[in-house]
C-alpha cells in the first residue's frame, strides 16, 4: 500500500507543478466543493472557516424499474487562515480494527499539503510537500480538457440559465443551470439526449454548496455539502497526530527508490 501512495504523491505533485502560473497569466477563480482536486485548485479564503461532510449520492432507473443506488461521503473542514482539511476513507472498519483514513491538509500560506493516514496498520508519518506559489488558470485547462474535439461529428450544444438566488442551511446562494444537448448522432444516439448539471453557489463562502448532474443514460447524481457549520474548526484538525512525525516527501520517495532498486539487485 506504502508504495502506491508514494506513486500517487508523485502523480499529485507533477500535476501540481504544471499548475503554475506563467508571467502575464492571471489565476482564474476555482470555487471549491469539499472534494480534494477542487480545494487544490481553489483560491485560498480566509475569514470565513466551516465544516462539513461531503456527499455523493448516485441513483439510476432501469427500464424494467429497477434502482440502483450508491452514497460516498468524506468530512472536509477549512480554518479563518484559509487551512483546509479533506478526509478519505481507504478501507472500511471490519473484525474490529478502524477504518483507514487518508487526511490532506492544504496550507495555502505555507504553501504546502501534508498527508498522512490513520488506521491499525499504517506508519505514523506525516508526509509533507512543497506546492507552487501560483497556479495557471486551471478552470480555462479543465474546460478545454472537458471539450469534445472536432471529429466531424455533430457537437454538443451548452447553455447557462440564471435560475436567481435560494437557500442552503441558511446561507444565500446563487443558483445556475446548464443544460447540454447532446445531437444525433452524436454518441450513436438516433435522437437528441438533454442533459443538465445544476449548481447552488455560495458567493460568501466561495464554496459550491450542491451539484446535480441529470444523463437519462447513467440516472441522477448529486454531491453536497451536509451537516453544515460556520464554527471554528479545532486547530488540531490541520496539524499531524501526536506520535507522528513530519517527513519532506522527497526524502520518502528516495528512500522508496533505494528499496526498489536494493529489490532489483
């Protein structure tokens, strides 16, 4: 399991260094929503500290009426300096051990992430690594990888609507919807297929506080933000465990790269 992480570690930080921002190139605004890769894009914001627990619920009708449903969810938590903390379980309590959970603080002042799991058999060390000062416009990146290319085929049409303002445990938010209309043809589909994805936006918080995505092809999936709260999280949320010590990732992945190579010969 060690070695997986360090390799996905690697992953994260190669992704994050081709996130910096080139001279002339603005950052563009990330609105986060309690998921991982949305607060490492996402601007910092200070003064404004919650907590929650993200949800993500999926729920699919068959044509004979069946349902298949499937939840996840995760805790998340952010500090007035801007400090945020995103929980991942890896694996499920079971013959009377604790779940293994996968923690990433995000420093954007120190400018530095530190993971470290929790769990029966994991190794108490708090890897730490060093993230860019800037990050290009990333929203302008994932738009552009999200865009289908110009294969000769007909090519989805996207709309905005401003649906105006609502409610969300008890904050204001603004709320859009954006239907796609995917054309004949287009995914072997002998007539138009509408699809949306509906957003419920928090201007204060800067936080996305629900999302719902409609494909009459895979059903209804939402992801939101539950068990809402404006209190201050406790500061030693966004530290390391006692008993565990803070290691520089690079020190881990060499020290990964001499095993693996003590392996080899």
């Amino acid at each position: 399991m060690r070695k997986h992480v360090a390799v996905g570690l690697v992953a994260l930080m190669t992704a994050l260094a081709g996130a910096q921002t080139t001279a002339g190139n603005a950052p563009a605004e990330v609105i986060a929503n309690g998921g991982l890769i949305h607060t490492i894009l996402a601007a910092p914001v200070v003064g404004q500290p919650y907590s929650a627990v993200q949800v993500q619920r999926m729920k699919r009708v068959l044509a004979d009426g069946t349902t298949i449903s499937r939840q996840g969810h995760h805790a998340v938590a952010r500090d007035s300096a801007g400090r945020v903390r995103v929980e991942r379980r890896m694996e499920r309590a079971q013959n009377g051990q604790p779940e293994t959970v996968m923690v990433f603080v995000l420093d954007p002042v120190a400018h530095t992430m530190m993971i470290w799991t929790t769990g029966a058999k994991t190794r108490k060390v708090a890897e730490l690594i060093r993230l860019p000062e800037q990050k290009k416009d990333a929203a302008k990146t994932v738009d552009a990888q999200a865009r289908p290319a110009d294969d000769g085929r007909p090519q989805p049409v996207v709309t905005t609507e401003d649906l105006g303002t609502d409610t969300l445990d008890g904050l204001p938010v603004t709320v859009a919807k954006m239907p796609t209309v995917v054309p004949a043809g287009r995914a072997g589909n002998d007539a138009p297929i509408t699809k949306t994805h509906e957003v419920w936006t928090s201007p204060d918080m800067k936080l996305v506080m629900k999302e719902q995505w409609e494909d009459p092809r895979t059903g209804v999936r939402t992801v939101e933000l539950d068990q809402f709260s404006r209190a201050e999280p406790d500061a030693a949320l966004f530290r390391a465990p006692a008993g565990y010590s803070v290691k520089d990732i690079k020190q881990t992945l060499k020290e990964l790269e001499e095993k693996l190579d003590q392996m080899q010969n």
